[in-house]
C-alpha cells in the first residue's frame, strides 16, 4: 500500500466531512477510495482526490442533488451541467417568486390586523383616499344578501376553486371582495354583481383579463358582521346622498381580515364597504 495515502478518517478531516458522508459517496459512485485493504476492509485516499471532493462540493453550493451530481460526473459531460444549472435557475426564480408574494401577503394581512385594531368602532363612517387596485372576478350566481351567509360560502368556494384552474396561489383568496353595480347601490338593491381577489401590479399584468379598480377618495364604512352589510350599505348610500356626494363606481365590500379564531361555526370577517365618491 502506498504510505502516502490517507486513511478515510484523515481524508474526511482534511475536508471538513464526516467518515459517513465518504462511505455515502463511496456507495453512490460519487468518489471510491484509491485503495481498500482486503483483509481490514479499511478505506484509503490518495490527497489528489480532494479535487473531486471540491466538484461535489461546488455542485452542491449549486443547489445540485446527489443523484443529479452522480448522473454529471458519471457520463463526463459538461453540457450536462449547463442542462442542469438552467433547471436550477427556473426552480430558484419561482421559489424567489414565491417568497416575494408569501412576503406580500404577509404585510398586507399585518396591514389589515393592525387596522383591525386601530379601527373606529363598527358603523364608523369616513372619506379615505384609496390608491389604485387590480381585481381578479368571476361573476356571482346567487344573491347570497337573500339567501344568506351559507350562499356567500359557495360564491367564495367557487371562487377558490377558479384560482386554482387559474394557477393562482390559493393565499389570494385571502384577501377577497364582492361588488355591487352602481346602479344598484344608488337604487337600494343588494345584488351582487362579481366576487373578486385584489391584485398587485405584478400579478395583474401576468392575467390581463384583470381590472384596475382607480385610486381616489372613497366613502367607507366598518362593519365585523356579514349579517350587518345591509345595514351598513343603506347608511353609506343615506351618508352619500345627504352631502350630495356622487358616487362615480361600483360599490366594493372587501375582507379586510378574517379572525375565525375564538368561533369554529361561522366565518368571523372584518369588512370595509366602500364606494368612490366625487365632491360637486
């Protein structure tokens, strides 16, 4: 045996491994030792073979597999790499992509505990400028004002159920709001028109069948029940007409955040209904 070989327990140290890890690269062909005593059955290095220890180890830095690095240096083919490296691009920009919205997400749904917390009492009324938006809507089937609260849980069901043919991440349907027709608002009828996801701008230029909701001053009202909206409608249009207030769109109720925390039986809901106004 040559002196000069090193002893598997030297050759992990000298790397910074551990002596299961080269038995595992032994196992999986990855690196066999340069020599294998027959009657002790105890492995040796040449120090040479620190170099393929290094390409393992820079592939791995890569993000490579242990299967992916066997198939690489098995066939010697450095157009392989390249093959693989570019998978590894598209895997890590959609995994940036989706930390980028869980992130997103995660403000937005501190944004709105916090204003949960610090928000007037239910039935407050107040003017507020609202910056643009982006909506994502299928339409409403069923009148859930009239039916009730389990008919809102279908529209909102079937609403999932088309973010998720529509590859959207199913954390959207977090954030989600019904509109009612102008028309209708002015004329006192509760009919849902759409149930919708906001958008950022980025999302929104990935489906251009979104709509942009404009930015400008909005009439709201706050409201902790799903039974109270009517109510709460009725005295946000009274509140409009009475400072002769002209409503320019739609009429949105968006979930600011849902707290289904201290009741397993309904959905608890904290709303802001909001229409746009201009001042005459």
């Amino acid at each position: 045996m040559d002196e000069e070989l090193l002893s598997i327990g030297k050759m992990a140290q000298m790397n910074h491994l551990t002596v299961a890890t080269l038995r595992l690269y032994d196992r999986l062909g990855l690196l066999h030792p340069q020599y294998t005593d027959p009657d002790t059955g105890y492995r040796y290095y040449d120090i040479r073979q620190n170099a393929r220890l290094d390409m393992i180890a820079y592939m791995k830095e890569l993000g490579m597999s242990l299967a992916e690095i066997g198939d690489i240096l098995a066939r010697e083919d450095i157009t392989l790499i390249e093959e693989v490296l570019l998978r590894k691009h598209e895997q890590i920009h959609g995994q940036i992509r989706e930390l980028k919205l869980q992130h997103d997400m995660v403000e937005r749904a501190i944004a709105g505990i916090e204003r949960c917390r610090k928000s007037p009492t239910t039935g407050t009324i107040s003017l507020e400028y609202i910056d643009r938006r982006f909506i994502w809507a299928i339409p409403c089937t069923e009148n859930f004002y009239e039916k009730g609260i389990g008919s809102y849980e279908k529209q909102l069901a079937s609403l999932r159920a088309e973010l998720l043919r529509q590859d959207f991440s199913h954390i959207y349907s977090y954030n989600v709001g019904t509109s009612i027709a102008r028309e209708d608002f002015l004329s006192g009828r509760l009919a849902p028109e759409k149930v919708f996801v906001f958008l950022d701008h980025r999302l929104a230029a990935e489906h251009p069948d979104s709509v942009p909701v404009d930015s400008g001053m909005y009439a709201c009202i706050y409201l902790e029940q799903f039974e109270d909206e009517a109510n709460c409608a009725a005295r946000l249009l009274d509140f409009c007409r009475e400072r002769t207030y002209n409503v320019c769109g739609d009429y949105l109720c968006e979930v600011m955040t849902e707290a289904n925390i201290f009741d397993s039986s309904q959905r608890r809901m904290y709303l802001r209904l909001q229409v746009p106004v201009q001042f005459r």
